[in-house]
C-alpha cells in the first residue's frame, strides 16, 4: 500500500488506529459471507500491517465486524466508550480543524484524557441528522452546530461532561 490510510475504531472502550481497514472492508463487500467468515477475513487482512494482541483477537473481531457494517448501511450498537468521547463532526473545512484543534488545546490545558475524533465519513456524518458544520458531540450529545465557539464555552461543555464521569 502506498498510501496506507489509518482508520480509528472503538474496540473495548478505547479508539485504536487500524492501517488498511477501508481497502479490507472493501474487499469483503464483494462476497456475501456469514459474520463469523467476516470477522475472520478481516481480522487476517488487517494483521498483515497491524499488531492485534492474540488475546484481544474476539474484541478486534466484533469491532472490525460493526465497521463492516457500518460501511454496508446496516445499523448496529455503538460501542460503549469509557470516559470523555469528544466528536468533531464535519467534512475536514478549515473551521472544523480549528475545532479540532481547539478541543485537543483545552484538554491539554485541564490535563483530561478523553477520546478525541474528527468524522469526516459521509456516512459517519449522516446518521448525526445535522443541518450544519462544524459539529460538537460530547457523550454521543451534540452540543453544537454551525459554528465554533469560543474556547470558554468549549471548556464549560467539558467540564460539564466530565463532572458525572470523575467529580471534576
């Protein structure tokens, strides 16, 4: 692969970058196979330029199986994520970057680790049902939509999110 293109996935709680993923997945759209003959393609195609932990091969298994599907249109559970999950949610414009970069800013500052990450897969963005761009979405809650706000509203929507998780 020349231009090896990392996809982050949600496997046990935790965003984990997988090189090779969309290429994978578009080589089992082509075949009709049951889950099992799924996970398993998957799991053999993205080992090739990816470590999976063999103790972790079941959790990568039905992660790679639910992106599959994703992919296919076929709706499935999210996977629950453990802490902070923080989404930017637009086609990659600069104002979304500028969002981007800001929530990664401020959560440096407050020293919170949360998983960060920036949706630019059409479908991905569909099935949020947004009228505009750049989108905030806190905890699977969107929080705002159009535009960016100021680094002081971005901050009190952290805190606010993660008071529940750890007393903040």
């Amino acid at each position: 692969m020349a231009e090896d293109k990392i996809k982050q996935i949600m496997i046990n709680g935790r965003l984990v970058g997988i090189v090779g993923l969309d290429d994978a997945i578009k080589k089992i759209s082509l075949q009709a196979n049951s889950d099992e003959e799924i996970k398993n393609s998957l799991l053999k195609d993205i080992s090739i330029n990816n470590y999976v932990p063999p103790s972790a091969l079941d959790s990568y298994g039905n992660a790679l199986l639910r992106e599959f599907k994703i992919a296919e249109g076929i709706l499935v559970a999210e996977e629950t994520v453990r802490g902070l999950n923080i989404e930017v949610v637009g086609m990659g414009c600069a104002r979304c970057g500028q969002l981007e970069n800001d929530v990664r800013d401020l959560l440096s500052e407050m020293k919170i680790a949360a998983s960060l990450r920036h949706i630019t897969d059409v479908k991905e963005i569909a099935r949020y049902k947004l009228l505009g761009s750049p989108a905030l979405v806190i905890n699977n809650k969107v929080v705002s939509v159009g535009d960016v706000p100021p680094k002081s509203k971005i901050r009190q929507l952290i805190i606010e999110a993660y008071k529940p998780i750890n007393n903040f």
